[in-house]
C-alpha cells in the first residue's frame, strides 16, 4: 500500500512539473520566440562576418602577390610604376606599394622621388612596414644631410618604442647620423646600447666595431 502511494505521489509531482512547465511556456511563448530568434541572428551575424573575413584576407592575399610580380618586373617594365601607384593605399598590403616605389628610385638614384612615396605612406597602421618607411626616409634625410630631420624621426621611433619592429636598427641608424656630423660621445653611447642591449643580432656586431673604433679616437 505504501508502495502505492510513494509511485502515486511520485507520478503526481511529475504530472505537476510537466504542467508547470506548460504553463511557463505559455505565459513566456513571445519572450522564448524572442530569445531564439535573437539567437539565430547571433549565429547568421557570426557566419557572414567569418565569411566577409574570409574574402577580405583572400582579396589581401590576392593584392599581395600582385604588388610583388609588378615590383619585381619594375625594371623590365618600367609602366609598373602607374599600376603600383594605382594600388597604393592606406590597407594592409596596399601600403607596401609606397615602400617598394620608394626603394626602387633609391636604387635609381632618384631620392626625390623615393622620398615623395615615403611621405605618403598613411600613418593610421604603426606597424613594422611603416617603421620600415620612416627608416628608409630618415636614410634619405642623413642623404640629403638633413640630418635635424633624421634625428627627429629616429627619436619619435625610440619614443614611440614598437613591439612589432627591431629597435637595434634605429639606435645603431640614429647613433650613425651622430657620428657623421661629429656628435661622437652621442654616437659612442647608442653604439654601446646596441652592443649590450643586443650583443647577438647583426647590428649589434657592427655597434661593437663601431665601439672600438670610436674609442681609439678619445
């Protein structure tokens, strides 16, 4: 008899639950249909942007290669030059359009030219392409003997301190310009941060030639 009643109870509190359930779902049809429609544009939104990233990395891929055939054919077919300049811009892979110009007419000779290119290299992505850019312009400044200038873009990397670029290269590019204009304590000092600070990198070897010889001259 216990038996009886212990399934009876058992089977009425299932019941109970079942019509709770029911009526919760009544009460809440329009807040439940809410939520799984929000639920499924979540996931339709999800979808198109993996998609849409998709296509944007397959189109910069595309740009990409298209940069390099038309930079390594520069000299063979010097109308690349219209075409690289068309593709220039201020995205991803665009900007290296204005790097590889600029570096082609350094290698010409034509620093003007190459200086123009650099100028216009946007400034919004501060990543190695651009320090790159500002490296090669403050090169063509120490050039020019606009050596103010160089030090000046030197400093602002230094200042601005990149995660993503080697700082060994604009210490021992900055500690260079010093030493040409006869500023060799300054000189002295970068070439030993270089040496120290990055003993194992290629200008860190150079940075310790530059010690030496430096110190004989005191």
């Amino acid at each position: 008899m216990k038996r009886i009643k212990r399934k009876q109870l058992k089977e009425d509190e299932f019941v109970s639950s079942i019509n709770k359930i029911v009526r919760f779902i009544k009460e809440r049809t329009k807040e439940l249909v809410a939520l799984v429609v929000l639920i499924a544009a979540l996931l339709l939104i999800f979808a198109g942007l993996k998609f849409v990233t998709g296509e944007n990395r397959r189109k910069e891929s595309r740009l990409l290669t298209q940069i390099l055939n038309l930079h390594a054919d520069l000299d063979d077919n010097p109308e690349n030059v219209a075409k690289l300049e068309g593709l220039a811009g201020d995205g991803k892979f665009s900007r290296l359009a204005f790097l590889l110009l600029a570096t082609y007419y350094m290698e010409k000779g034509e620093s003007d030219r190459a200086q123009g290119y650099l100028e216009k290299m946007p400034e919004g992505r501060k990543d190695t392409l651009y320090y790159q850019a500002q490296d090669l312009l403050a090169q063509i400044h120490l050039k020019s003997k606009n050596y103010d200038k160089a030090i000046e873009i030197y400093k602002k990397i230094e200042e601005e301190d990149p995660k993503d670029h080697s700082m060994d290269v604009i210490l021992f590019h900055r500690a260079e310009v010093h030493e040409e204009i006869g500023e060799l304590e300054e000189a002295l000092a970068l070439y030993k941060k270089v040496q120290e600070e990055f003993p194992q990198s290629f200008y860190g070897f150079d940075a310790a030639q530059k010690v030496r010889k430096l110190e004989t001259k005191k």
